[in-house]
C-alpha cells in the first residue's frame, strides 16, 4: 500500500453500502481494513445478483459486493457468542478507527459501542452510521435509502412537474453519508495528532441528506415557498436543462450571463442577448415560460452532435445524454482512467476505482474484494497472536 493512510487500521462492522462505501474510501488511501462478516452469509450485498462468478469459492461474490469491498481483508466472526465478541474488543484494541452500522442500540447489548471500548483503546476512532440517528422518534427505524429520499424531501423535488415524485437513479443518501463519514473520519484522525485521543462519530443517512439539499433547503428556509418538480430544469437558472434536437436530446448547462450571450450566438439569436426580458440570469428565471420556446425550437432544426460541437467550440456548456456503453466507449477516455482490474475465476473482473489522484502518495488497488472469511486465520494469527490449534477451536465451536 503505497497510500498517505498506509499503516492506519480499520475494523469495518458496517454492511450493504454506505458504510462499506465509507470504508472502501479508506481502503482506497492505503489503511488496512479489517471487514468483520458473519460466518457463512456474510455482508447482505453478497447474495444481490449478479454474481461474477459461480465457482464454489467465490459464489457469494456479487458485482454489488465488488464493487463496495475492494482493498479489505474478511474474517467471519459470530457476534451472537461471547468468543466472538471478545475477538472484536481485541482486534478493536489494536485499531485505529472502528466503523459501524448496526441497528441503534445493538451493539451497546453487546458489549462493543464506543462506551465499551474506549476504554480499552483511548485512541480508538468510533463512527456510527445510523438511519435517523441514535435518538429521537425514529432511532429503531430501519435505515434504507429509498424510505430517507422520501422522508427527506429529496423525492418531492425530483421528477416531471407533472408526473409522480421519482427517486435518484442511485442510493444518493448512502452514498453522501460515506463520504461524509470518511471525511469526519480523517477530520477526526487529524486532531488526533494533538490531543493523542479518540472519539465517537454519529451520522444518520437522513440528516446527510438534508444537508444536502442545499440550496433547495435554503430557499424554502429564507422564503417559505415549497419547493417543486422542475424536471430536469434549473429552479435558480436558466437555459440549464435538457432540450430536444432533431435526432435526440441533449443538455445545455449555461450558468452566467456571458455563457447565455455565446449560446444564443451559436442559436443565431443574439438579439436575446439584448432583450431585458433574458439579459440577466435574475429575468431570465422570471421569464423562462417566454424564452424556453424560443430556444427549444430553434434547437430542433439541427442534430445533437451537430449543436455539441458548436457549443463545444464556443464554450457553452453542453453534453450529450449518455447511456452507460456510451460512456465506458467514449474515445476520449475520461471514464476508462477510472477502470481498475482484478484478476477472476472467468478473466479480470473490472470495477470503478477512486476519482481521488495524489501526487506523491498515489492510490492502489493490490488488494481486491475479498472471499468471505478467506482472511480469518491471517488476521487472528498476525493481530491477535492466536495460533493455528486456536484457529479451529474457535471454528469448531462456531465463533468463526
């Protein structure tokens, strides 16, 4: 691991994605995460089809699972007995940061919250990952991505004005609260340096997602309007939305006042430049029930590639509307440098890595997803000195 966390010890209690997305971030920048999993099932994902490979080794490794999980080592450990949990207070000891995601209160009736083990590691970074947090009326509410963009008001404002309200075509609440976690991680991590102390980190998927409501969340605040549906529509600028062409649809992203006055050039319309209906963006809002026409029929007298390379030549922000083969096949490449490959029982298997780029401390990818388990025996011996006769007491008892 050639990363600026190498030498950093994660022990990952968390499943399904934002936690392990969270981990998988760490992973990333060269810590050793240690991803605890129940025996025989392990992480939730590793049964979502489909799977990459269907030999006996490697049957409860799902794309889903991949995709979340490279860079770790897993050790099955049974929770439910005593043995077990005493093994993650030990491995917990001899970690720098713990990262987990059960149900609020589950680990506290095991003996293995921060209360628990601070004591026994005072350094120990301990980040908790919870639906609608440890208190209030919905603690015991199950965290699930879809339920938190409907509680939050993400999905009243998503979707056509007129249809139904839509959710994100990805888990957008978990996948936030992860990189929200991993930066109060290394926030954490940095002030540790000073004070030489740990301590505990809460984040819930719901406030992650009101937070990120952004400006929507601060419109509503400082007007008490409700915010709507605009589609793909702008609801503070204008053009910045998708258009249809002759042969298509694209999008036109024009941000300021001088990017609206080159489109409308490239449109041969440049007397809108002028009008005090559109000139400023401000009007242009106001207006956009009157310039919206203008500019979508004009757009539909050419092809999209033929719009794109004059925007692109003028310095309007445009792209096409991509499908996903479209994306990993553009010439350009600007996705393929995000590729990373493992080898696999049926060839490599191809995953997306970190858009993170370090000068000096570069990012890796040596480890890949683990088997389930396939790192038990490695971890107990190399971490916890437990020798090979411990290894399969421990399995033979069902505590690994």
């Amino acid at each position: 691991m050639t990363g600026p966390l190498k030498g950093v010890r994660v022990l990952d209690l968390t499943r399904v994605l934002a936690g392990p997305w969270a981990t998988q971030a760490l992973a990333d920048m060269g810590a050793d995460v240690i991803k605890v999993e129940r025996p025989l099932c392990g992480d939730d994902t590793r049964g979502f089809p489909p799977s990459v490979s269907s030999s006996e080794n490697n049957s409860n490794n799902s794309i889903y699972f991949l995709s979340t999980n490279r860079g770790k080592r897993s050790i099955t450990i049974n929770l439910a007995e005593p043995e077990g949990q005493e093994l993650v207070r030990e491995l917990a000891e001899k970690s720098d940061i713990l990262v987990e995601n059960y149900k609020a209160g589950s680990l506290a009736k095991l003996g293995l919250d921060y209360s628990d083990l601070s004591p026994r590691n005072p350094r120990l970074l301990y980040c908790s990952i919870k639906g609608f947090g440890q208190s209030g009326p919905n603690r015991e509410r199950p965290g699930y991505d879809l339920v938190v963009q409907a509680m939050s008001g993400l999905m009243s404002i998503t979707g056509e004005p007129s249809g139904p309200p839509i959710r994100s075509g990805m888990a957008v609440a978990d996948l936030l609260t992860a990189v929200y976690a991993a930066c109060a991680i290394l926030g954490a991590l940095h002030e540790r340096e000073r004070s030489g102390l740990g301590q505990y980190i809460e984040l819930a998927l719901f406030d992650v997602q009101i937070a990120t409501l952004a400006n929507q969340a601060a419109d509503f605040l400082a007007t008490g309007t409700v915010p709507t549906r605009h589609g793909n529509a702008h609801p503070n600028i204008v053009p910045y939305q998708d258009f249809e062409t002759r042969n298509g649809r694209m999008i036109v992203a024009v941000a300021n006042d001088s990017q609206f006055a080159r489109f409308v050039e490239v449109l041969g319309m440049t007397h809108l430049a002028n009008d005090p209906s559109f000139q400023v963006n401000a009007q242009r809002v106001r207006n956009r029930k009157g310039l919206l026409p203008l500019i979508s029929a004009r757009l539909l007298q050419k092809d999209t590639s033929e719009w794109l390379t004059a925007f692109d030549n003028n310095g309007v922000p445009a792209g096409p509307i991509n499908t996903m083969d479209a994306v990993f096949s553009d010439p350009r490449g600007d996705a393929q440098r995000l590729i990373v490959e493992f080898p696999g029982d049926h060839g490599p298997v191809r995953l997306i890595g970190s858009p993170i780029h370090f000068s000096r401390t570069p990012l890796s990818y040596e480890v890949p997803p683990p088997d389930l388990g396939a790192h038990t025996e490695n971890i107990l011996s190399e971490i916890l000195g437990r020798s090979r006769k411990d290894f399969e007491t421990l399995r033979r008892n069902g505590v690994v």
